[in-house]
C-alpha cells in the first residue's frame, strides 16, 4: 500500500514510541534515515524548486547511511522491508519536512539513551554511526525548511 510521506511519517514515529529492545530501536533509526532518503529523493524530483538541490543532499544522506549499516533491518527476529518502500508521494512538504524533523530529533533521543547504557561496544558505534545520519539528514531538513519559509515570505529585509 502506497502512502503520502505524512503518514509514513505517523508510523515511523509510532513504531519508533513502541520499541521494547534496543535491537528494534536500532532498527527504527534506519527506517527513519531510509524515509528520510526516500522524501529526499521525492522532494529532489518534483518537490518545490527551492528545495530540489538540498533534497539531493538529504536523498544522498539517507541513502549513504542505510548502506553503511551493517546489512539489512531485521525486526523481531525477521528481516524487516524498508517502510519508505511505500512513499507514494509529499502532498505537503512543508508539513511532511517539519515532522520528519521531529521524527529525527526523537530518533537522536532513543539512540543516545541507547548508547548511554550500550554493554556491547559493537552496540555503541552503531548507535554513534545511527546518531550521525540523524543529524545530518536534520541538517538538511532544517535547510530545507529555511528555503520553504524564505519562499514563503519572501528574502527577510
């Protein structure tokens, strides 16, 4: 089922509220950095002109970071599809950008409460790699909605 990037958002984020582990925590983060790929790549199509290049950078980012993990999500024992496999489209993005911005702030938050208590060094690297993607792409997504605004009211005086 195909669906618009605000209500992959509201899953993403639900899914990421209901974790019981640190592995499904882990897993969510890159869900979260596929999404956040998957709008890039959208938004660097047909999203608004003022957006496209800073899109490009969040796609790349997104993209990037999914490939560095180390293989595939796996979620309760079994590989898990990326949820942003299903983006059908960004009806708004200026709404779409703001929730994904929340949604990878919230991520950062899980994932350093993760590393905080990590056992596993293996564990707080990939917390620490996860931490960085999140980042980067909330860098780009804050560019991004300082052009949306900026277009919006115009250059400020």
């Amino acid at each position: 089922m195909k669906l618009d990037a605000v209500h992959l958002i509201k899953a993403t984020r639900h899914a990421l509220a209901e974790c019981e582990s640190v592995e499904e925590i882990v897993a969510e983060a890159w869900q979260v950095q596929a999404l956040a790929g998957a709008i890039g790549r959208h938004l660097a199509v047909s999203g608004p002109q003022s957006v496209r290049a800073e899109a490009i950078g969040l796609s790349e980012a997104g993209t990037q970071a999914c490939l560095s993990s180390v293989g595939p999500v796996r979620c309760g024992g079994r590989w898990c599809e990326a949820r942003a496999d299903r983006l059908s489209q960004v009806q708004d993005p200026k709404c779409a950008l703001s929730d994904l911005s929340l949604l990878l702030a919230e991520t950062g938050v899980a994932l350093v409460l993760v590393a905080v208590s990590a056992r596993e060094e293996g564990l707080y690297w990939q917390c620490v790699e996860a931490l960085d993607a999140a980042d980067e792409s909330g860098d780009r997504v804050t560019g991004m909605m300082r052009r949306l605004e900026a277009q919006e009211h115009g250059p400020a005086a």
